[in-house]
C-alpha cells in the first residue's frame, strides 16, 4: 500500500513540475499571448487541484483555498507575468512539503 501511494506521488510530480518550469520562465511577451495565460493560469489549477488530492490521500491536512483569477483583464502584463511566477513558488514550495512528508522517516 505504501509503496503504491509513493509511485502515485511519483507519478503526479513527473507530471507537475514541467507546468511549474513553466509558469516561472514566464515573461511579459508570453503575457501578451491571452490564449498562452488562459492556458498555463488552467493548468496550475489543475496543479493545485493534484496537489490538493496528494494532501488529502497522504491524510495531510489541507486549508489553502482555491486559485484566485489571474489579475490579466484588469492589470498590466507585468502583473500576469509576477502572478503566475508567485503562484508557480506557491506551489512548488507546497510540493516540496508534500515530498517531505511523505518520506519514510
């Protein structure tokens, strides 16, 4: 059982951590891309919908809320490129907490 809760872990990390990359090689020309934002603001929701159900397989209890909206309609593309940036962190720094807690002690 443990060691098919770790390959699950596994699994959602190899899949995570391109889309986190991702999100913090983010530049203001990628902002000026409406379709490239709406596409990687969706796939961290998707992350922190994965990193949410680790939490909560794993029995690690969970008080984050849900993804705020990207701020792209109302601000600058600067605003858009340090938003996902801190997010891509956010959740990064989440993951490595899961990482952590899951390893045998």
């Amino acid at each position: 059982m443990a060691t098919a809760r770790t390959n699950h872990l596994s699994d959602n990390i190899y899949v995570i951590r391109p889309i986190l990359v991702e999100a913090r090689l983010m530049t203001e020309k990628h902002a000026r891309d409406t379709t490239y934002v709406v596409a990687l603001t969706e796939e961290l929701r998707e992350v922190e919908s994965r990193i949410n159900t680790m939490k909560g397989a794993l029995g690690l209890c969970s008080s984050e809320g849900p993804l705020q909206p990207t701020p792209y309609e109302t601000t600058g593309e600067a605003s858009v490129v340090n938003w996902i940036r801190a997010k891509s962190r956010e959740l990064n720094l989440r993951l490595r907490w899961i990482e952590q807690s899951s390893k045998p002690r």
